[in-house]
C-alpha cells in the first residue's frame, strides 16, 4: 500500500459528532464522510437533515450495515465489530470530539465523570479501524491534572491528553498537541481548543516535521481564511451579526414577523430578515440560502423587567468580559456569567446556556442563529428539536442551544481538514519528484499555541 498517494477524496468517520461541526468544516476541505456516531437523539436529527437527506450539500456515504439513527459509541463497537474490523486500513481519517464536561474548567471537573473515559472508546475505535490521520478536539482542560483535592498543573500527574498519547502511541501513532484560538481561523468568537492530531506508522516517516508541519499547514490555512474574512483582524461580533439585529420599540416591531417554525406560541416573534449588511463573513454566511429559509430565528420572549434589566447592563456594564461581582449585586443577579458582549471584538466562547451571553445593542439573549453565526455555521445548515431545556431533562436531552454551544466551529475544522490535506498532497508531489526523505520524529510534539 503506497501512503503517499492522496485520494480524489480522502475519507473520514466522526465520532461523537454532535450536530455536524466537525464534519461539515472537514467536508468544506474535500473530505468525504462515511459515517458518524453520536447518542444524542435531537443533535443527530441534526446531523441527518444537514448529511444524509438526498439534497445534502455534503452527503456522507453511509453504510448499510449501520442504521442511520443515534448510537452510543459502546453499542456500535459491541453490535458491529465484525464490519468495523473489515474497515481496517480502508479509512483516511477519523476525527472526534469526546464529551467535554468532565474536563472543562466551567463546570466541576470530577475525575470520577464517566464522560471523562469517552477518549478510550476513541482508542478502541483507531485500534479496530487503524486510519492514517487522527483528529481530536476538546477543551484545554484535558491536559491539565485531575486531582480529589481540584485543579493541578500538568505536572503534577498524568492528564488525560497524556493517558491518550500513550494509547495512541502503543497503536503506533505519532501524536502532538496544540491549543487553538478559533478567532484566529475567522470564527468570530474567542474559543481557545484542544486539537490533537496523529500519524500512524509507515506514513509519518514522509513528514519532515511530523505533527507540527501539520500544524503549520493548519496555521497556513488559518491566516488564509482570517485575511479573507476579517483583513487578517479578528473578526467581530458586529461583522458577524449586525444584519440579525432587531432594535427596540417601534423599530423592533417593524423588523419583525410572527415565528411561526418548531415550537411556535403566541407572542414569539423572529426577524423578517433582509439580507447580509456588506462584510465578507455576511456574505460568506448568507451565501446559497433563500431569506425565508434560514431556520432557528426565534427570538427570546423575555418580560418587561428582564429586558429594562438587560438595557442597563449593556449601558453600564464592561463588554466582553463577565458582570463583576458588584455588577451581579447591584442587578440583583445570582447568576455565575453573563457577558455583555462588545460590538468591536469577538464573541465571547459561546456555551450550552443561552443566557451566558447578552447582544451587544439589543436587550436580549442570542437566538440559535446568531449563535450558529458566531459558530460560523452557514444559514443554510438546519438545526432540529427544541430550542431549550431543563431539570433532569439535561443530561438526556440535546436542543438547539445545546447543539450550537457543544460543536467544533466549521471554520476551525475546514482549516484543520485544508491543513492535513495540503501537507499530505506535498510530501505526494516531494514523493514524484524524488525529493522526500524518511525522517525520525519524536513521539511527543511540545505543547504550543496559535
């Protein structure tokens, strides 16, 4: 089997898809998806209306072995080992990204959190399947320390990016780390990641630099993508989302229809949208989608006191960073965040909590599509399910918000999947023109950032 040699298009699995970020961003790149895994039955209603309808823009090519509905990732390796087995060596890619909670400095950060093991049934899954690319996604926070006693460095034990690297390492994979700024690939939002990459055996020898030159393709691409979109600046939440601003008063009730989508009520209303407002990431966004066909524009029906509350904080609040402890008592708030954002800056990270985040000129939470905007999901790509939930219906349930807050920004992927292509398809050429040398990496690639 020649390594080098790079298919028309190369393809991948996606495991633990959510809504389709990842895959989107990796099939914008050229890559072809086969399947993907994900138990969350709404975001894989997602998924399926966005990658599997007939008309998709980037249909995956399915297995008929697998049924095309939510799965855990245990009951497909437990039902259908036998035809993943048969995969082996057939597969360019598999990318992932494990349940982060268990990880995340916003949340408790248990080592006990059985979401933490989720990295091994990714294991389980590059052992069976053996591709020659890996790629995972999750917060920094994997490669920091769980301790009983809370947060410790990395250097006071093992983290579980360092438990993955050795099983990956054991599969014969070289893998490296790095921490990536999604603001610095055109996402309009500051998203800081984890992104692991890995190049199995055999081929990694043809990459001079290993897993940083993949890295370096990727920043390539980055830069590529930021000059386009934002002039090689950070774009901004304005740039992003100004043509989905409603106003207030008289304004806001001449912008607006009556919501009539999934979940529609009496007194829930939407933008009558016109169009994108002149920026490359608008025009980026709005391209290829009827104004009547974008979906998930309902705006949150907050009372009267909610809205005054919200227009003071945005007229005497910093924007961009979280209310102060005097803010949250001189508002009478008990809630841990909320950011107002700031018109000239990124977004802040966006979370599952649609109220974590205020506009930055309407006294108002996010609707889904500005979260998808800020996400850099086209308006073209349809979120299914229900906007919000709560309770105990958390830990089972996966709506709209949810969706949108849990995905890898398509923009990040597309470089991603842009990035390893490109290094692939030069050592080819350096291959042809007898130029490539074998070349001894490290396992290990030193923690860096973009």
């Amino acid at each position: 089997m020649d390594n080098s040699v790079v298919p028309a298009r190369p393809t991948f699995i996606d495991l633990f898809s959510g809504c389709g970020g990842l895959s989107l961003g990796l099939s914008q790149a050229g890559w072809q998806g086969l399947f993907a895994i994900e138990r969350a039955t709404d975001a894989f209603e997602t998924f399926r209306g966005n990658f599997l309808d007939k008309d998709s823009r980037h249909r995956f090519e399915w297995p008929t072995w697998l049924e095309q509905t939510a799965h855990s990732i245990d009951d497909v390796l437990k039902d259908h080992h036998g035809e993943l087995k048969k995969l082996r060596n057939k597969v360019d890619l598999i990318a992932g990204g494990p349940p982060c909670q268990g990880f995340s400095f916003a949340g408790k950060r248990k080592s006990s959190d059985p979401r933490n093991k989720m990295f091994q049934r990714y294991v389980s899954f590059v052992e069976l399947i053996n591709p020659k690319f890996l790629v995972l996604e999750n917060v920094p926070g994997m490669n920091v320390a769980h301790t009983k006693r809370g947060n410790k460095t990395s250097r006071a034990g093992q983290t579980y990016y360092d438990k993955l690297h050795d099983a990956l390492g054991e599969l014969g994979y070289t893998v490296g780390p790095m921490i990536l700024d999604a603001a610095n690939f055109g996402v309009p939002q500051r998203r800081s990641r984890l992104v692991v990459i890995g190049i199995r055996e055999g081929i990694v020898e043809k990459f001079p630099a290993g897993c940083t030159g993949l890295f370096n393709a990727i920043g390539i691409e980055g830069a590529r993508q930021l000059s386009e979109l934002g002039s090689g600046n950070p774009v901004t939440a304005q740039q992003a989302i100004s043509d989905l601003v409603v106003g207030t008063g008289k304004q806001a009730r001449q912008r607006t229809i009556e919501y009539t989508g999934f979940g529609a009520r009496t007194g829930y209303v939407q933008l009558n949208y016109e169009g994108p407002h002149g920026t490359a990431y608008q025009r980026l966004m709005n391209a290829g989608v009827a104004r009547d066909k974008m979906d998930s524009m309902r705006l949150a029906h907050h009372r009267e006191d909610v809205r005054a509350r919200f227009q003071k904080i945005l007229a005497t609040s910093r924007r961009g960073v979280n209310l102060s402890s005097d803010d949250r008592e001189r508002f009478g708030m008990l809630k841990h965040r909320t950011v107002p954002m700031s018109p000239t800056q990124p977004a802040p990270t966006l979370t599952t909590l649609p109220d974590d985040i205020l506009h930055y000129s309407d006294p108002r939470i996010l609707t889904v599509r500005e979260c998808a905007r800020l996400q850099s999901f086209p308006d073209w790509f349809s979120f299914h399910g229900k906007y919000t939930t709560g309770g105990d219906r958390r830990k089972v349930e996966c709506p709209r918000y949810t969706q949108v807050g849990n995905a890898v920004p398509p923009l990040l992927a597309k470089a991603i999947g842009t990035g390893i292509l490109s290094a692939w398809r030069s050592i080819e050429s350096k291959a042809k023109g007898g130029i490539g040398k074998k070349t001894v990496i490290k396992k290990h690639v030193a923690m860096a950032t973009w």
